[in-house]
C-alpha cells in the first residue's frame, strides 16, 4: 500500500499521479506550440520534437551502496531516452543538471564518465551542464529527440487491441533484490540480473520502428502494473493482463521463487524495466518488425487493469517515488 | 575566496566554471542539431529554439526562512527565463521536475502557484511535471524558448564596444543582506529590496528587443564581476568597469555603506540581479530602443575584466555556487 501524501489542511493525495494530476490544475499548460503536455512520457513541441525532464536522486532512485557514480551517471541518462523510446523519437541533445552533496565532488567525475558511455552508445550528445551543491546528489537530464511519425501517447488504445511488451520483464527488480538480499548471490542470473537494474538500455530502436504501428505506448519505469494503470486511464479502457504470459529471461522465476513471489507478480510490479508497452492491432503484432510478447488485450469498459493468471489481484501496483 | 573543489586523486578545480568546462571534456557535446552548446546561458537548437534547464535548492539557491515556498517556485522559473532572455527568446514552455523532502508535502501546492503566477506573468505554459521524493527540497525546470533573430550567447564582444546592463544591480543581495540582519530592517527600501531578492523579473522583452543590436549578451545571475569574467574569456577580450557606473536603485548605496561596502561592490558582486548585461556598439545604446547603462568598454587583451572606481579590486568575484 501507498503512503497517503498530505498535503496541506489535511488533505491527502493516494499516489504521485494524483499529486501531480492535481498541481497541473495550478498552472496554464495550454501552447499553441505544444502538442501534448502533461500526462504523457515526454512533451510534443510541433511539430516533431520530442521533450523530457527526468530526476535520479540518491535515496529514492538509486542508492549509493548499490550503484557507482558511473552507473548513476549512465541511468540518469538512459531514463530520459527511454521516454524518448517510447514516443518514438530519437535524441538529438541532453542538458544535465548535477547536484553534488557534501563530499560528493569526487563523484562527479565518474558520474560523467557514466553519462558520456550511455550518450556515445545512444548518440545523445551533452550539449550544456549545470553543478551546484546541495543537501544530496542528484542529477536531473532534459532531454530532446525528434520523432520520425507523430510520436504516439498513452491515448489511443482501443478495444480489440492486444498489449504487448518489448523484452522481458522483472530482471531489474530481481537484481534489486539480490542486492538488498545477499544470500540471493548464488542463484544462476543473479549477477546478471544486478548488471540489468545498474545500467538500464532504452529501447530507442524499437521504438522508432513502433510508433507507426502503434496506437498508445509508454515505458515501463514503475511497473506494468502502475504504467499500465496509467495508459487505461488516459485511454478510457479497461486492460486485461495475463501475469503468466509476461515475457522474462529464464533466470527471473527462481529469484521471484526465492522472494516468495508469483515470477509475473515480480515482473509486473518491480518497476525499472525500461521495456516498451504498447496497445496495438493483433495484425501488426507480426508486420511492425520489432519482437513482441502479447501479454493482454484492450477492452471497453471503465479505465482500469484487469489480472489473471499466478497471483493475480487487482490491487497489485508498482513503484510510487511518494510512497 | 571560494573553497577549492575535491577532485578525485587530490585534484582540486578553482570554481564551478572549472568544474563544468573538465567535465565537459568528458562527453561528446556536437551535435548537427545544435548551434551553441556549454558554455552560453541555453543551449540552441537550430534554428530558431532555445533550451535551458536551471534548479533551485533549498540552502543552496534558496532559504526557507528567507523565501515562501510561493516565492521559491516563481524564482525557479524566472530564473530560467533570465536564461532565454539573454539569448532574445519568449518562452514556448516549461517542464517541471520537483523533489520533496521529507516534510515537504504541503508545500508541492504553493510552490506550483507561485510557478503558475510566474507562468501566466511572463506567457509560459506549464506543460509537463514530475514529483520525487529526495533528500530535501529542489525544482529543476526546464524551458524552451523561440527567437526571432540569431540568439547572441557569449562569444562576439569586440574592442571598442560599450558594455551596458538593463535595470539596477544590487538590489537583490540588498535584500539579502537585509533578510541576514534584522538590524538593516529600518533603513528605507529594505522592504522593496527583499521583494526584489525574492521574485526576480526576467528581461524578457528587453532580451528580444536588444537581440538584434548586441554583440555576446548574458543574464547576470552570479553578480558582474563572475559574470563578465565569463563573457571576458568566452570572448577573448578585457572588459573595463567603472564600479561607480554601475546603476542602482536610490536605496541600496545606503545599504551597502550599513554592510561597510562600497555600492559598487555589492553591486558586482552581490548577484541574482537577473539584469541583461552585454557588449555592443556605442551607436545602438540608444538605438536599441531598451533603457541601458553604459558600465565600460571593451578592450583587446588577454581575457580578463579591470574595474576602476570606489572599491575597485581585480580579484573581486560574484557567488559561486560550489563555494
């Protein structure tokens, strides 16, 4: 269960959607300019270009014992293109903004060599930055990217659509696991599995080749289980996902085994997958050329995710950086 | 004199501008996209965008005790307009990331109506945000802006230009100072002058107006004495300064004497003045058609900045943020 957030004379807000769904009514978020704002992975300025702004902060998105200042440097980036991915854009700069806690200089160093790995492997060039101390580290990347197609939102899934994933799902929160649980070391992938939650890999490839096909997409960064819930309600669907189709790497079950878990309900509320998931015409599932898993299927109904299969319930939700 | 930064193995960097231009040494920053890259107040995406991301952190950039959290989410996004001003940009949009430390709930709502009031003043619309949970409170934001000419950046002031700033310098660390000591309290304009400190007016009209005429433009965020030092090596040039040509409101001399400074100190070296500061002909100070004054010229020599006047000290130097 969430935390409920308070916010002031009592008031509470359930989760971070809700907060943020609530602060965008303060502001005028309407531009001529703007195609799509709030609500979605990243901004649309018109006609083609593709925006996003995204923290890692030490302690709610990374922990210092579990990640170097490379890996923290590489993720900072690879969470802003993953938005990008799942627009179908492919960046064309990044604009980092660092900030160094007390005795954290020698960090940023190596926190730029992380970044500068994971902008070379992507073709992100960094192209302004800002340092400043501050009472912890942290480092937040804008990013922009121009979309080939008009880049595809979490609007639009239709009944009679299936739901399909890139990838493999729970391999990221398995290796968050075994770090936390070092009597989990010894399992096969365990080491593997650490690899996938320090240095997530946007599927910016893949989603280029998908936005023509597709009819709603988003990243999978807190979970299926939360994304997903996410991309029902900005649709006006009601989702059905079968947790035992979800796709993962052979070595996931047995570390989900070993939490005492369902392998889908890990996959489905783990959260820094860094996978697409789309709504998209079961024909297309073939013709877009990208490898897809079909984990589910978009029906009408009021906005909301239905489980079946191991250890499914409705209440299942992913990562809340409020909670 | 600032602290020397800690740099890995003993190495140690004289400021943050030394910090920023290593690691930029450590990412590849060229892009075909983008026009100019580190170093200017935004980044520039051809042909005509303008991209800048700024943050605001609590003891760093603000005080809590000093600043509303209404103040603190105007001054989050002024101070990145500031950064499209001095590249001649109005605003397209804003992306806002927020992070909440512990405690800090109650105060997401008035921070995000200070930012909409901002907003609305200066034609921004708010289209996208994300809320984190960190070690404290911080809002990075990021905007993009257009210009209607080629945005000036830093680089292009000549010997025999004129330097100018918009408005007054030295009110806002006036207030500052005011906001220290509650004995200054009394003396007129402390009221004003804590006003000033705590919701800056970005130049954005004067930004356009002055674009076509100026030769390097820059906001004046850290105070002129670090700011120019900037313009100076970006150049290539020496900058001239007469300190008691610096224009200030009637209420801030008396102020600086109270703090046993010379006025033109505090005003060049107080900072978070969020006033234009730039290099151009003597012909286009009236031209231009912005209200300017004329603080010195440019000469050849190695990169550098002279002043003269009451006070007058070659190694005076505005904040620093890794101070």
């Amino acid at each position: 269960m969430p935390e409920q957030v308070g916010w002031g004379e009592g008031t509470t807000y359930p989760d971070e959607d809700a907060l943020i769904a609530h602060l965008a009514t303060l502001v005028d978020g309407s531009s001529p300019e703007i195609l799509q704002g709030i609500g979605d992975d990243a901004a649309v300025l018109a006609p083609d270009l593709v925006w996003t702004v995204d923290p890692q902060v030490d302690g709610v998105h990374f922990r210092r014992d579990f990640s170097s200042p490379y890996d923290v440097g590489w993720k900072a980036l690879a969470v802003n293109l993953s938005d990008l991915a799942a627009m179908g854009a492919l960046p064309i700069g990044a604009l980092v903004s660092l900030i160094l806690g007390e005795g954290d200089a020698a960090d940023a160093e190596p926190i730029y060599a992380g970044l500068g790995a994971c902008a070379r492997t992507y073709g992100c060039p960094v192209v302004g930055g800002d340092v400043a101390r501050g009472p912890g580290l942290s480092v937040s990347i804008s990013v922009i990217g121009r979309a080939a197609t008009p880049p595809p939102g979490r609007v639009g899934a239709q009944p009679g659509d299936v739901i399909a994933v890139t990838g493999t799902l729970g391999e990221s929160a398995a290796g968050l696991a075994v770090l936390r649980d070092p009597a989990l070391r010894d399992l096969p992938g365990a080491i593997e599995s650490i690899e996938r939650h320090r240095r997530p890999h946007p599927r910016l490839v893949e989603g280029q080749a998908l936005a023509p096909f597709v009819h709603a997409m988003m990243d999978v960064s807190d979970g299926i289980a939360t994304d997903l819930r996410r991309l029902a309600r900005r649709s006006g669907v009601q989702l059905h996902v079968d947790l035992d189709a979800l796709p993962m790497h052979d070595d996931t079950p047995p570390i989900a085994r070993a939490l005492g878990l369902a392998p889908g309900v890990l996959a489905a509320t783990g959260g820094e997958d860094y996978e697409l998931v789309m709504a998209l015409s079961a024909d297309d599932v073939e013709r877009c050329g990208v490898t897809l898993t079909v984990i589910g299927h978009v029906a009408a109904g009021p906005a909301s995710v239905r489980f079946i299969g191991e250890g499914a319930n409705d209440a299942l939700r992913g990562w809340d950086h409020l909670a």
